[in-house]
C-alpha cells in the first residue's frame, strides 16, 4: 500500500471511530442468533409459503418445525418439500394441526394422514418430480423466473391430468396447470416456473452469527436451495461456532442468505435403520422369491467397471452386492452422494448417511456429497452412464409407467427426472414378467400413467431380456424352461429374436 493510500485509510478508521465504532470488530455488530427457537419463527405469517428442508429423516429442520406446531394461529401455509414426514414426526405434525392448506411435494409415502387428507380434499397437492422441486427452489434462488427441463414431457404432469383438489366425495375439484412445452435441438421440453418461498426453514451442521453454514455427510438434500431462496430464511444448527471457525471453501450457505440462527434441541432420526449384511442376506431378503433372485443375478451383469450409476429402491438396490471382485462401480444417490458405500455395522449408523430408500449406508473412499438440485443436474445432463429402477408397465417401444396406480396415490419422487436422458443414459427396468394376477406387465401400450417416454433401453424380468429399440422390442435372452410360444402368451406385445439371442445367463 503506497502512503496515501495508507494516509487515507487510517483517516478512514479514525473518522469511524469518532462516530462511535470499533473498527477492530465492527463486524461484531452482526448478530443473527436467536436466543429461542419459538423466537427465531415468531415473525412467520399465516398464509406465507414455506421451503423445509429433508429426505427421510435426514436434514429436517425439527427443532424449527416444533416451534411452528407451537403456533396453533398459523394456518393457511403452503409447504415446499420432498415428503410431508410421517404422523406425528417432521411435517406430519403440521398436518395433524392442520396448519398447512397445500403441499408442493414429489412424494405422499407411508404416510396415511398425508394420502387421507389429500383424497379427502382437506390438502390440495401439487405432485412434482423430485428433481423438478429441486430446480424449481434453485432457479428461484437465482433470480430466474422458469427453465425449461426434459423431465415429465408426455406424463400426466405435463398435460395438467393429475388433481390437486379432490371433492370430499372423492371426485377432482381442481386439476393442476398443463405446462408449456418446446423443442430444443429435437428434444422436447416442459417448461416449470420457479418456486419463491415467504421462508425457508432448514437444517445444517454449523453455523456462526454471521449465518455462515456448513453441511455432514448427506445433511444437504435440499436445504441449501431451499435456504437461499427464500424472504426469510431459518437455519437450525447442530452446533454454533464463532466468527472465523468455519474455513471459507467450506462454507454451503453464505450468511447474505441467512437471517436467522437458532440451536439445534431436537435428536437426530433414523427412519430405516439397516445393518450390513452379506451378499446372500441381502439377495435372500430383498427377493422374498425365486423370482426376484433372479432378476437380481441378471440385473447385477449390467453394472461394468467404472460405471457411474443410480439404483432405484428394491430389487436394483440389490444388484451391487453380486458385482464381482475387481469391479468398480461408483452408485450415486439423489439425495446428493457421489459414491455410496454400504450398509454400516452396527455402531457404524449415521442418521446423515441414508440412501434413496431413507436405509442407513456408508460412504466409500473418494465419495462426494453436494445437494439435490446438483444430484439431479448431473442426473439429467446425462453424466450417469445406468439408472436401474422398478416398474409397473413397460410398452414395446420404452414407455415407463411405475408411479401410480389407479386409485392409489403414492408419489412419483426422481423416477421422471431419471429417465429424462435415455440418449446418454442406459435404463435398465427390473420386474417381474407378469402381475399378481397373471397379466403382462409388458404391453403394446401402457395403461398407467406414464413416467416417461421411449426412455427404457432394456427390460429384465424372471424369464426374459428385452431391449427396447425404435423399431419395437427385441428377445436378448430367455430361461430354458419358458418356450418362445410360452412367452408370446405372457407378453402383450409383439417382439423379434435377436441375431445373438442366447439363454438367460444368471
């Protein structure tokens, strides 16, 4: 620094300290800790719209839910959130004091209140992709009103056919708005309007008073989206450092966007406590059937070394525990894990380490962890070479159906947002050949709502192996014990034998 340059600083600070400041600390004056939780909530409204943070039981912002069911006064919210929590637990207490009048959320779950006051027409719902709410948090972060995304075109979201409001005869009283769609370079895309949340309440791992946060392990999700959206901005924190404590790369949330700091009180939850288990455990008890352990052994021959891949709940999540030794496969988790380990010991449990299916992991060496909305950025821009995941229907030509049933509502979570790049993406769907009544579950056109179209690239059920080509479907593979006229009958959907057709390897 030359010596005016210094001359005028330090007639810079003597002029600040005239006035009455310490220019040694005038950072000091910053001060955004709340002595209370039921303080740091008190300058919520009725009526606001509200962004909360979690997956499961991960990253909830409980302390500050509590203090919002301990203002019986507020009604009328609209809720932003993955899940609505479970009775009597996160969010599933707001809606037993039926403070909340709609929830934007990609999954109903479990939880029976939830589905019962939705099909009741107590709660209006709006059923989003996983990944959409994600980007919808994020964009609003940014200050940009809508985006244009590949997930849910051709589905019943994009059309508008899905009921926000049911009558309390059960009958729809009002259907969600039909999104504008466009073609980009021969793609087809829904545009969404971004989210701008009245508040955010969110969880971290640390913060200090200048609202400087930091994240554990899986602890983000969507709080950081959800946290630097909103008008006011509520961050719970396991633990409250001073000024400084927190190193600057390490900083997720910067203070600009925080509001309110308040103490973690509420005990971390687990929802599905599991333990590691051994190869034959883990087939035997997610089959529960001869069936099922075969899809699985085929299924597990599609993962190849040094794949970056996503697996859906149930039997895909399966298939890593038969990948052969020397096999590297690196899993990735919408819930923002970049190499997900295994099951932990018992001790080993994390209630910041859970998997798509809210079941307790680990993380490998070299794992990464970051929020939903950069988990499904990377999902949708085709940087996972497989996404193996479940289904209820599949048609000739790739359309996935396996969200809804009739007259059951469930969710759709990140199937949408999974299979929106099948051109750089390979779908893998895992099932069963027939339902429980004997029905094909592979037709020439689906039945159910869809999930997204011509976006399977193979098909893996008990008997057979198809892959999905534009042309129809093409028979890979097939057990001894099932004829090709056998399988015509069990399949609704005309199909041609590969030239490399060969018996069903497992």
């Amino acid at each position: 620094m030359n010596r005016s340059a210094l001359s005028w600083t330090r007639t810079v600070l003597r002029q600040a300290e005239s006035r009455g400041f310490r220019t040694s600390s005038m950072l000091q004056r910053i001060q955004k800790i709340s002595p209370s939780a039921a303080d740091a909530v008190s300058k919520i409204e009725s009526d606001s719209t509200v962004l909360v943070g979690g997956f499961g039981f991960s990253g909830v912002p409980s302390t500050l839910i509590n203090a919002v069911a301990a203002r019986p006064e507020l009604k009328g919210l609209t809720v932003v959130s993955n899940n609505a929590g479970m009775p009597g637990v996160g969010l599933g207490q707001l809606l037993e004091t039926r403070q909340i009048s709609k929830m934007i959320a990609s999954f109903i779950g479990e939880n029976r209140l939830f589905e019962k006051m939705y099909l009741t027409g107590e709660l209006d719902l709006e059923l989003i992709p996983q990944g959409t709410i994600a980007e919808k948090c994020a964009a609003g972060a940014a200050g940009v009103p809508a985006f244009y995304t590949p997930a849910a075109f051709g589905t019943i979201v994009q059309t508008g056919e899905l009921p926000v409001r049911f009558n309390s005869d059960g009958t729809p009283a009002l259907m969600s708005t039909p999104r504008e769609t466009r073609n980009f370079h021969g793609k087809d895309y829904v545009m969404e309007e971004s989210i701008f949340g009245d508040v955010a309440l969110v969880k971290v791992h640390k913060a200090d008073r200048l609202g400087n946060c930091t994240f554990r392990k899986a602890q983000n999700n969507f709080n950081e989206a959800m946290a630097k959206n909103a008008k006011l901005t509520i961050v719970e924190a396991d633990e409250i450092v001073e000024v400084g404590q927190l190193t600057p790369e390490t900083i997720n949330i910067q203070g600009i966007y925080v509001d309110v700091v308040v103490q973690s009180t509420e005990p971390k939850k687990i929802e599905k406590l599991t333990y590691a288990k051994d190869a034959k455990e883990i087939v035997k008890e997610t089959a529960n059937s001869i069936k099922r352990e075969r899809i699985i052994k085929r299924a597990a021959q599609e993962l190849k070394d040094g794949m970056y891949v996503n697996l859906g709940i149930g039997i895909p999540l399966a298939t890593p525990a038969l990948v052969p030794e020397g096999i590297e496969v690196i899993l990735q988790s919408e819930n923002g894990i970049l190499g997900m380990g295994k099951y932990p010991r018992p001790g080993e449990e994390d209630p910041d380490l859970i998997n798509p299916g809210k079941e307790t992991i680990t993380l490998n060496s070299g794992a990464s962890v970051f929020g939903s909305h950069e988990s499904f950025g990377m999902i949708r821009a085709g940087r996972i070479n497989l996404t193996m995941l479940g289904a209820l229907q599949v048609s000739m030509y790739g359309d996935l159906a396996n969200f809804m049933l009739p007259g059951k509502v469930k969710g759709i979570g990140g199937a949408m947002d999974l299979v929106a790049s099948p051109e750089k993406t390979r779908v893998v769907v895992t099932m069963e050949h027939v339902d429980r009544s004997g029905k094909p579950k592979i037709l020439k056109e689906c039945t159910f709502p869809l999930t997204g179209k011509k976006c399977v690239s193979r098909i893996i059920t008990d008997i057979a192996v198809f892959d999905c080509t534009p042309g129809g479907l093409v028979l890979k593979e097939l057990t001894k014990e099932v004829s090709i006229d056998v399988l015509k009958k069990m399949t609704d959907a005309p199909f041609e034998v590969a030239e490399d057709f060969k018996p069903y390897q497992v």
